[in-house]
C-alpha cells in the first residue's frame, strides 16, 4: 500500500519541480517589464521639467537682451555746457529714469579748478568725471559712486571734459527715477593782460559780470566781461578788451581816482551814477557805482 502514495508523492514532485523554472521566469521577465516601464516614467519625468527650466532660461536671456539693446538708444544722451557770457559756471536741472544716463561736455584749460555739486532726490544718483579724449567706458578721473557727489580740482589738461549723470546699477533695473541739479564751474582762467603787465584773470572776486564798453568810443554797441575785488580804499577791476576774446584791461580806482595796469593815458568823466572811463584812443568803460561799492 505504500508504493502507491510513494509514487504518487514523487510524481507530485517531479511535476512541481519542472513547473518552478518557467514560473521563475516568468516573474522575472515580469519584474524586467516592469522596472522598464518604471525608468521610463522617471525618465519622463525628469526630462520634462529640466527641459522647461532650460527653455525658461533661454528666453530670460533673450528678454534681458532685448531691455539692454533698447536702452542702448536712451543712454549717452550728450548736451555741450557753454556758460553765459560774464559768468563762469551754470545750474542744470534735469532728470533721469532707469538705464538712461546723460552726459554734459565742457571745454576747460589746464590749471582752471572745476567745481562739479549734484543734488537729488535719488540717493542712487550719481556722476563721473572723464579727462579730454576720455568718455563713458573709459577710466573716469572722478568717480561719484566712490568719491560722492562733489567734486573741486584743478584739471591737468585743456581740452573737453565729459561729466556723465547717471542711476546706480541695482537702481536703474528698478526703473527708478531721480530729479537732479547739476552746478557746474569754472574758475583761474586765465588771460593775456595788455602791455607788458604779468597780472593775470583772477581766481575769484566779489562780483563778475557784463559792462557796457565800445573799442570807438562814443560809440557803445557793445559788452565786456568783468570781475571785481573790492577793498576799503576803492576796487580793482579787470575786463576784457572791447572787441578782444581774452586780451584784458586792469583799472585800479582809489579816491575817485582810476589808473590803468599798463599806464595808459586816462580821462574820466562823471554821468550820474556811472564813471565813463576813457583808456588810451579807443576803449571806454561805463562803470556802475554799484560794481565798485557793490550794492
């Protein structure tokens, strides 16, 4: 009775051991699907949000590309400074906007001393100061950002210098905006005096300006620069010669009394509240009772 159930058993066995392999390997192409399936779907989605990152950037940078090429054209706005004849330096009010910047250019001689003031609304606002034959991009002689926002030097060179107003960059891709004012001077310039005499423009004085003048005499058609030092005995005062662009005249007065720089022959007249100063044989000055007191 028990051969029977023994080779029943082993029967059992034999079955159960050749079904086990295909079994094994059926589960195992199964996994090897499955795992496919699954890196595939990593894959995806790995792929995917990387390739929209890339994709953002690029156009990022092409939008960043574009702000800079437009606002190419807004920069380097250039306006020549000439001040007003009788005076030696101006006030320009102004303003600016985001990347935009503007740049002010001026003729000036080696030994003047430039005084250079910004005012503005904007604490990010500043300017710099370029050298003849310099400009924006070069190596600034003054640096507003570094150095704040006033400048007074004696320049090392003539030629025209470039002051460049502009916005701070972190500033400037907010799109601010700053209200300025500008100051500009120019002082020492000097001048060739007439004759022989070695005084020279002065540096500063009490008063400067424009008086009436004329090269031939009772006819006044015309106006000379002037400056004035004042002092308790009368005043020293310097022009320019009628019809001259830099060659002066000196006149000293003292006890209603005028003298010359180089002794020319003089002749004065009184006219109410004027002097008409006669130089030589062909200039003559209408000086104000004012210039010379002041008031």
């Amino acid at each position: 009775m028990k051969k029977p159930y023994t080779l029943l058993f082993l029967l059992f066995f034999l079955i159960a051991t050749s079904c086990t392999p295909k079994a094994e390997e059926q589960t195992e192409e199964a996994v090897q699907e499955k795992a496919g399936a699954l890196n595939e779907a990593v894959e995806n989605v790995t792929e995917e949000p990387v390739q929209e990152i890339e994709d953002e950037v690029a156009e990022t940078s092409v939008e960043n590309n574009a702000i800079d090429a437009s606002d190419t054209a807004v920069m380097d706005k250039t306006e020549e400074v000439i001040f007003t004849p009788g005076t030696t330096g101006t006030s320009i009010t102004s303003s600016i906007a985001g990347r935009q910047s503007k740049n002010y250019t001026l003729k000036a001689a080696a030994g003047q001393t430039m005084n250079v003031v910004l005012s503005s609304d904007n604490t990010a606002n500043y300017f710099n100061i370029y050298a003849p034959g310099k400009g924006p991009g070069d190596e600034a002689m003054f640096t507003g950002s570094i150095n704040g926002n006033r400048y007074t030097g004696t320049l090392p060179a003539t030629g025209q210098y470039t002051i460049q107003v502009f916005m701070m960059r972190s500033a400037a891709r907010r799109n601010e905006t700053a209200n300025y004012t500008l100051k500009l001077d120019i002082t020492g310039e000097k001048k060739e005096m007439s004759g022989n005499s070695s005084i020279q423009w002065p540096a500063s004085g009490d008063a400067s300006g424009r008086i009436v003048c004329s090269g031939k005499k009772e006819n006044i058609k015309s106006f000379c620069e002037f400056r004035v030092k004042r002092n308790p005995n009368g005043a020293t005062i310097w022009m320019v010669k009628p019809g001259s662009l830099n060659t002066l005249r000196a006149l000293y007065f003292e006890n209603d009394t005028f003298t010359t720089d180089d002794n020319s022959k003089i002749k004065q007249v009184r006219v109410d509240d004027n002097w008409k100063v006669y130089v030589g044989i062909s200039e003559l000055y209408i000086i104000p009772d004012a210039l010379i007191y002041g008031g």
